[in-house]
C-alpha cells in the first residue's frame, strides 16, 4: 500500500500543477491581439504635408527684380515643383504686380497661384511676399507586416499584412495625395466626352447574333 499511495502523489501533484498552469494557458489568448474579421483593412494610406516657404522682397517700384526672379525660378527647380504640388502666396502689402509676376514664374512650372496660403511660422517681409509650396505625401505606416504566421489563427481573424498591397499601390500611383483627403469635384459630364460616345454606342449597338444564324452552303452537288 505505501508503494502504491508512493506512486500517486507524484500524479496527484502533476495534476494539481497542470490545473494551476491551464488557467495561465487559457488566459494567454485573452491578452493576445484582437483578430480583424471583416473586409475592410486596418491599413490605410496617411496623408502628411509639408510647407517650403521662400520670402521675395520687390523693387522699389513694387515688380519682381530679375535676381529675385533668379532666385525664385532656382528654388522651385531644386523643389522639383510639378503635377500634385500647391502653390499660394502670403502678402504683407505686397504690390500687385508683384504677385503677377510670381505667378508667372509659377506658370512656367504648369501651376497656377492658388488662394489662401496655410500658417507658416513668421511673416512675410514688409512689402513683399512670401511664396508657399505645400506638398502632399501618401504612404501606409506599418506596411508590410510580417507578424502574423503562415498558419491558420483558428478564429477567422485576417492577416496582418491583409490589405498592405492595396493601400500602398494607392498611395503610390495617386497623383495628388490631398485627393485621398479631399476628393476632387468633377465638373466634367462624361456623356459629352469623346469615350462617353464610344462607349453608348458600343451598349446601344445590337448584338451580332441577334438575327440568327446565317446559311451557308459550299455550291458542291
């Protein structure tokens, strides 16, 4: 009898350990990260922006100097200024033939002078201008994410990396990022455009099958 009680206290132990460490194990998925069950991604583009400021002071008679203009037409070539980019002036008294001549500067660049400029940090210089370039960048932080195994997670949760692919092609090939904040109105009917045509031509004409089979015959006897 005392070797066979011997026998079972071991096991009574074993037992009473793996109940105290099964809690412990059950507890851990609790903790563990919320699985994502539906179709829409936790990954998203964010849109961030920057301001370049360049302050131009005019001549006495209030037009843009040709080494100011220098000045200006190499900044904005070293900003690579182009298609996605917004340019706005803010004005502390600044002449009006000032601010036409930089917006010709500006057009040279396919841009055009846009309205109110964002806050910047100081002001403009008395009489002049100061000319902003606020530009857009789109990218999805945390992409791609390897967390997650290969392996089912048994609760139907998505990949972490589900939705990556998606998200950063968008945020790349999107021509101007503020559109992913802003959208952009359209004023444009597309049924006066050259495609709209061909393509309601295209639904309106009838099918080739539609009046049947033709009969052929190969003349023989």
């Amino acid at each position: 009898m005392e070797k066979t009680s011997f026998f079972f206290r071991p096991a009574a132990r074993a037992l009473a350990l793996c109940l105290v460490i099964a809690p412990v194990l059950v507890a851990t998925p609790a903790t563990a990260r919320k699985a994502e069950r539906g179709v829409e991604s936790a990954h998203q583009p964010v849109v961030e922006r920057t301001d370049f400021v360049f302050d131009v002071t005019g001549e006495s008679d209030g037009t843009l100097g040709s080494a100011d203009r220098s000045r200006l037409n190499a900044w904005f070539s070293a900003l690579r200024l182009g298609y996605g980019d917004h340019v706005s002036l803010a004005s502390a008294g600044g002449s009006l033939a000032l601010r036409d001549a930089v917006g010709e500067v500006v057009g040279r660049y396919g841009l055009l002078v846009e309205g109110d400029a964002p806050v910047t940090a100081g002001e403009a210089p008395a009489g002049g201008v100061r000319v902003v370039v606020s530009r857009s960048t789109a990218s999805v932080p945390g992409c791609p994410s390897w967390r997650d195994k290969a392996e089912a997670d048994f609760v139907g949760g998505l990949s972490d990396n589900y939705g990556c692919a998606a998200a950063s092609n968008l945020a790349a090939m999107v021509a101007d990022p503020r559109d992913l904040v802003e959208g952009r109105a359209s004023d444009i009917d597309p049924t006066n455009g050259v495609s709209g045509k061909a393509i309601k031509a295209y639904q309106e004409k009838a099918p080739t099958g539609a009046g049947g089979l033709q009969a052929m015959s190969a003349g023989g006897k």
